[in-house]
C-alpha cells in the first residue's frame, strides 16, 4: 500500500509541476493563478482524507483507498507549491 501511495503522488506530482510551469510562464510573476491547480489538489486531498475516516475504500484495486489517495494528494500539491515559489522568487542584481 505504501508503494502505491509513493507511485501515485509521484504521478500527480509530476503532472501538477508540468501544469504549474505553463501557467507560471503564462502568467506575470506577480500573479499567483500558477499555485491554483495545487490549492485545489490540496483541497481534495483533505476530502479524500475525511473520506477515508468515514468509509473503507479500496480504489481501483490498487490498494490504496482514499486515504492513500489524500496523502497522495497533499504530499504532490505541497512539493508542487515548495518548487512553484521557489520559481518566482527573481535573483538580486547586485548579486
């Protein structure tokens, strides 16, 4: 089940930094439209997660029911946003 959790997050993680490198390169430096797909991921991680206390779920045959999925989730959107602002931040003139 752990390994199917990593796997996962791995995924997403890397689908989510994708998608946040375009629209950070689409949009100025001073909008933060880049960090919506991961507020939103963030968000439906913490649902998976009030999921997994409610029922249990095992989703797809994987072996990772909703809590997998939450912690998944939490784990891609929070590298995600970690990566994104360290992207924005603009290097000092002076050096």
């Amino acid at each position: 089940m752990v390994e199917t959790t990593l796997m996962v997050g791995a995924v997403m993680l890397a689908i989510l930094l994708v998608l946040a490198f375009i629209m950070n390169k689409a949009t100025s430096k001073t909008s933060y439209v880049a960090y919506y797909p991961s507020f939103v991921l963030f968000a439906t991680g913490l649902i998976f997660l009030l999921m997994a206390t409610l029922t249990k779920v095992d989703i797809m045959g994987m072996g990772a029911g909703y809590g997998g999925w939450g912690i998944a989730a939490l784990f891609a959107s929070a590298i995600t946003m970690i990566v994104l602002s360290i992207m924005q931040v603009e290097p000092d003139a002076k050096g």
